[in-house]
C-alpha cells in the first residue's frame, strides 16, 4: 500500500512539473538582442517581424521548443519564437549603461564578463573565430538550399 501511494505520489509530482512550466497565457520578455517572429516552428518559415531585448509578449500556445506569441505592444505582430529566446523573468534595456546591446543580451543569459574572463583564460579557445562568424547573415534562401542539398533535416515540423 506504501509502495503506490509513493508511485501515485511521484506521479503527480511529476505532472505538476510539466504542466507547472507551462508558457500560456504567460508575459514572458524577449532575451536576445533581436530575432524574428515565425510564421511557423522551424528554423526556415517565413517571418512576421521582429522582436527586441526586453519586449513584452503574451503566449497563445507552445508546440516542443517553440512558443506562438503576440507583442503586447502597437503594432501588435504575432509569431512564433523558440522557448530559449524568452523569460517569465522581466529584463529591461536601459539606454543609461555603456553595455551594448549584445553584452546585456548575453548578461541576461548568465553570461557577464566574469565567466566572457574565465572561458578567455581557458587555452585553444579562439573568440576571434566566433566573432567572425556572428558578422556572417546568410540569407534563409541559401541556408534552405544547403540544407536541402546535404539531406540535413530543416528543425521544427
């Protein structure tokens, strides 16, 4: 009798972490320095617009590691975002710092110059590499026919 009140127990502790997280109906603020809003989940559908760090957006639904989303702002524009783009906790882009806007971004993420100073002291790390390539905009075109072409999967549905 012990052994499945635990289990039922477990069970519904279980359920609860899931549906506990749930993002609908949730405002949940934009992480990153910019990205485009989806027409749909995956990688290569077509935008809707474009979001900012600190930008308000309600959640309609989620579907995996996406999220469909509405500004909470004029013009209001309506998307999709991959969940690892977005917080439940406020951030707020303050015009008064000398951070860029990328170096808040990357803070908001756990990223501040204390651990940027801890993986630079690490040896064969070349930053300089991943600099050049976050300059690289390839557009989604080439980037759907290379996919294609090697027979990668595209991500989402």
């Amino acid at each position: 009798m012990k052994r499945i009140l635990c289990i039922m127990f477990l069970g519904f502790l279980a359920l609860g972490m899931v549906f506990g997280q749930s993002l609908t109906g949730r405002t949940v603020y934009v992480t990153v320095q910019s990205i485009n809003l989806k027409s749909a989940t995956g990688l290569l559908s077509n935008s809707t617009g474009q979001v900012a760090y600190g930008d308000s957006l309600t959640v309609h639904q989620e579907r995996g590691a996406w999220a469909e989303v509405s500004t909470t702002a004029a013009p209001v524009r309506r998307g999709w975002i991959a969940t690892a783009n977005i917080s439940t906790k406020r951030v707020i882009a303050s015009s008064s710092t000398s951070a860029s806007a990328s170096e808040i971004a990357l803070a908001g993420k756990g990223f501040n110059p204390e651990v940027e100073r801890s993986y630079s002291s690490s040896e064969g790390l070349n930053f300089n590499a991943i600099n050049e390539m976050e300059k690289d905009n390839i557009p989604a075109r080439e980037l759907y026919d290379f996919i294609i072409e090697g027979r990668l999967s595209a991500g989402g549905e």
